[in-house]
C-alpha cells in the first residue's frame, strides 16, 4: 500500500496535470475568439471594398458564404472547448476533492502516531520514576 505522503504527491500531480490542461483550453479558446474577432475586422475592411468598387460586389457574395461557413467552424470549435473546459473543471473539482482528502488522512495518521508516542513516553518515564521510587524505599 502507498504510503499517505506519496497518495498526496499523486493527487497534487493530478491536480497540476488537470490545470495545465484548462490552462490549455483557455488559451485554444482565446485563440478561437481573436480568430473570431480578426474575421469580422477582415468582414468589415473587405464589404468596404466591396461597396466602394461595384465590379467586386458580385464577389462579396462568394465572400460573405465563405466567412459565415468559417465563423461556423469557429463557433462549433468555441462550442466543443467550452464543453471540454466544463469537463475539465469537474475533473479539477475531484482532484482537489481527492487530494484533501488524503491530505486529512495523512493529518489524522500523524496525529495518532504523535498520541501514541507521546503516550508511550509517558508510559516510559511513568516506569522511571516508580522505579526511582521503589529504589528510595529500599534504602
């Protein structure tokens, strides 16, 4: 059996492990919402062009179905990390949850192990001083 510091160790390192891939998932999804962002920068310089010279007009069509299928795929990717960020937060909320738990465990355990020493040091200088005691009688 593992002993109560190295089950502390495991939980804490699967509780890094769990942050280390939020953290992760916070920057994809920040990269999906800049990416998000520089498509309607991109839409906006892109319609004024359009507007501005009516040859290209009939290509801002092809254009707008192109960014709305992109911001699709944007919105689906945004949608599958934020799912994945909620799952990875349950997990979180385990670890920690576990990782106190052997943590109060190991307090308790040392905690008996401290009453039982304490206790037997008692019982040791109890034996002394009756010791002591029965040598003083005898004199």
């Amino acid at each position: 059996m593992k002993t109560g510091a190295t089950l502390i160790k495991l939980a804490r390192h699967k509780v890094d492990s769990v942050q280390a891939l939020i953290g992760a998932a916070e920057r994809t999804k920040e990269d999906i919402e800049r990416k998000k962002a520089d498509l309607v920068v991109a839409e906006k310089r892109e319609r004024a062009r359009a507007e501005a010279d009516p040859g290209m007009m009939g290509h801002w069509v092809a254009y707008s179905q192109v960014l709305a299928a992109q911001r699709a795929n944007l919105d689906a990717s945004l949608q599958g990390v934020e799912e994945q960020l909620d799952a990875l937060r349950g997990d979180l909320q385990a670890a920690f949850e576990e990782q106190k738990k052997y943590e109060m465990l190991e307090e308790r355990r040392m905690g008996r192990l401290s009453a039982s020493r304490a206790k037997r040091e008692q019982a040791q200088m109890d034996e002394a001083a009756m010791m002591r005691a029965a040598k003083r009688r005898s004199y």
